[in-house]
C-alpha cells in the first residue's frame, strides 16, 4: 500500500480531524483514510470536459430561445491600391 504525508494542513483542519476521529472511535490516520475513500467513491471524475458539460446540462430544465433572423453579410469595402 502506498503512503502520503500531508504538509502545511491548517491546524483548525487537524483539530476537527482529531476531533472526528475521536468521535468515531479510531485514530486520526485511519479517519483520513475514510475520509479520503467516501470521496472519492462518490463520483467519478468525468472521462471528458464534454461529458462534466452535458452532464451538468442534463440536470436543468431546458428553455427553447427564440433567436431573430440573421441578416446578410454585407459585401467587404474595396480598397483601391495606391501607387506611390
């Protein structure tokens, strides 16, 4: 198994840490180490930037918009060249 030191953590997030593992019986280590694993079972990261975009889309209600036409491109200027 691989191992991490964890460097400059708050001491106000070591305390609540000592705290919570205290409160569940078990040593501040082996809280990280749920803690860290509830995570990240949670949700996967997405595979794509497209797919965290069409899932996050996915969950609001969608709204048609009436777009007005679109008008011709007008013609570019002609610029005459200039001989100097």
């Amino acid at each position: 198994m691989a191992s991490i030191t964890i460097r400059n953590l708050e001491d106000d997030i070591k305390q609540r840490l000592r705290v919570r593992a205290a409160e569940h019986g078990r040593s501040m280590e082996e809280e990280a180490r749920d803690i860290l694993r509830r995570v990240m079972s949670e949700n996967p990261p997405p595979r794509n930037l497209a797919a965290s975009i069409r899932s996050r889309i996915a969950k609001t209600d969608r709204v048609d918009i009436e777009l007005p036409d679109r008008e011709p491109i007008p013609e570019p200027p002609h610029l005459a060249r200039t001989r100097r």
